[in-house]
C-alpha cells in the first residue's frame, strides 16, 4: 500500500504533503486512470494514514480524466473507484503501535489531542474513509485455513496465546519445542527431500538473509560439491566517492537487501546450484526474467589465485577474490 500511494520513508501525512505535480503525478495517473477495480487485502494490518493517503492520491490521479472534484475524495471512494472489494481479519493483530482502521474515532478530537495520543488528523481520515466506503459486508465464519486435525488445532490454540498475549499451555510448548530440528543429531527431517528442497520464508531481511546462506552450505555440501563464495562489488550510489576498505567489508555484511540493490555481499555458488534468472543484462541473449536454471560449471578468473586442491577437501568453501570469469548455467523452462 506505501507503493501504491507513493509514500517515501519519513513520508508526511498531512494533505498539503500528499499533493503531487510533476513526474510523480504523471506516474499515478498512468496507474490509476485505466483502472475499474481495486482490491485491498489484509487491511487489518494497515495503518489508516496510509491508507487515507491512498485514497486520497488516487483521486489526485483520476481527478482530470473522471472529472472528479478532489474535495468530495472522502465521499468518492478512491476517485470514483467503480469496483473496490477489501479484505481483512480484524480479529488479526493490528498494526504495531497504532490503532486499526475499524477501530473508529468516533468523538471529535483537537489535531494536539489526536498528537498526544500518539494519532494524527490523518489516521482518523483514514478511519472515516474505510468507514463509509462499504455498501455490502460478506462476513466469512470459520476457516478452511487450518487442518481440523490434532496439529491443525494445536496452531490454532498457539496463534490464539499469541494474540491474546496468553502464556502457552505447558503440553502445547512441549509439543512447539519437539518442531526444533536438532542439527547436531540424526534429525530425520534432515534427509526428507521434501523439507530439503522446499521454500522457506521470514518477515525479516535478518532472518531471510541467513536462510540463503545455510539452503546454499546445506544443498552443496548434499551433492558433495566446493560452496564458492562471490564477493559483491560494491560502490557509492552516486558514483562520486569510493569506499574505503573498512566501508567494503561493513557494506559486505549488510542483510537488508533493500539497501543493496536486491544483491547479496557474498553469493554463494556451487556445481549444480539451482538458480533463477531475475535480471538479464545481456541484452542481446534471448533470456526471459524468471527461467531456471542449474550452474553446470565455474570457471574461476584468470587472476584468481590457484588453490591447493591437494591440502584440502574438494567440500572446503573457497572465497574468491575475483568475479569468476566464466560461470555457465543450462536453462530449463518450468513445467
């Protein structure tokens, strides 16, 4: 939703900062003249200044083409959105520190009063606005999310100690402490080809990033193949200034990496990695964003110092110091 309506870190909410000219109006309007429709899920999570600033972004946009006028934005939901279906469980967490957008305001409060109480104008625009957009309400009962068995139902009764900020039950943490995988032992799970090969997930960069390079040690050392490390070439954005060697090393470390361009500090590679292709920079091969792919072979740079292959195992990570020179992949299309 911050994408949607443009938002930037530090963003202000108030609608003096939310106009838009230039570029960025002509952006939005590209995106939002054409549309008939608009679909909004998990809405229990979003917080109501954004989601006022949406709204009101959106009339911004369409306010030529559909002949709106932006002062009514409040009672023409979204522009004169013709079709707009929202989605959300409010019985969810809400959004950290913030109250949700059903949760109204229903008192008239002052802008210093709203600020004390850690809200703005905004959040209650926001509120006002999700309030009145409804014309039908569907209210689903129950759930086909969880399995109605034994462990299906033990989620349930987990996710409701979370919510609810209640201590868990002494044989429902039993049963949570036996999921850990014991790493050190002879843990099964270890060996099950459907948990290896799956796909694994994390609401944070911290966590994401340490899971791509333990699925990358783990799948190497599987097929009993050298882990090469690739180190990042790194650079200023603006191109002006070079790092220092002490800036590479920390800039090396950092896992956020919607800080570094959706590019790793160290990639790892071995014979017969799985990969995706997600940007193509040849631009003269006939290559399609998303094709898979398996590497079929390193070629390491000819500066590349030679290792002696002899006083170490052919499983030893080896760390580059150059970008290989060579590294070819044999594309597969998806099934």
């Amino acid at each position: 939703m911050h994408k949607a309506a443009q938002a930037k870190f530090g963003q202000q909410w108030t609608k003096e900062a939310l106009e838009l000219s230039g570029e960025p109006l002509k952006e939005m309007r590209a995106r939002w003249n054409p549309i008939m429709a608009t679909v909004l899920d998990e809405l229990s999570m979003a917080a109501p200044e954004v989601y006022h600033a949406l709204g009101f972004r959106a009339a911004l946009a369409r306010r030529v083409q559909h002949e709106l006028d932006v002062d009514k934005y409040m009672q023409e939901w979204f522009g004169r959105m013709p079709l707009g279906i929202q989605l959300g469980d409010f019985m969810q967490l809400r959004p950290a520190t913030k109250r949700s957008l059903c949760e109204w305001i229903d008192e008239t409060f002052t802008e210093e009063e709203l600020n004390a109480a850690g809200e703005s104008t905004a959040s209650e625009l926001g509120r006002y606005l999700f309030r009145d957009s409804f014309t039908h309400v569907v209210q689903f009962h129950g759930t086909g999310r969880f399995s109605p068995c034994r462990d299906g139902q033990d989620l349930v009764q987990l996710l409701a100690c979370m919510r609810q900020g209640r201590k868990l039950p002494d044989d429902l943490w039993t049963k949570v402490k036996a999921q850990e995988v014991d790493l050190e032992g002879n843990d099964c799970r270890l060996h099950d080809d459907r948990l290896s090969t799956g796909h694994e997930g994390a609401f944070i960069w911290e966590i994401v990033s340490r899971l791509q390079h333990l699925r990358a040690m783990r799948d190497a050392a599987k097929a009993g193949q050298r882990l090469f490390y690739v180190q990042a070439v790194d650079q200023y954005a603006n191109n002006v200034h070079s790092l220092s060697r002490h800036d590479a090393l920390e800039a090396l470390q950092v896992v956020n990496l919607t800080n570094t361009g959706l590019l790793m500090g160290m990639v790892p590679l071995f014979q017969g990695m799985q990969v995706r292709l997600s940007a193509n920079v040849a631009k003269n091969a006939l290559l399609t964003r998303e094709l898979l792919g398996v590497v079929v072979g390193i070629k390491p740079h000819r500066r590349e110092p030679p290792r002696k292959s002899e006083e170490t195992p052919s499983t030893e990570p080896c760390i580059l110091q150059y970008l290989p020179h060579v590294s070819w992949s044999a594309w597969k299309t998806r099934s």
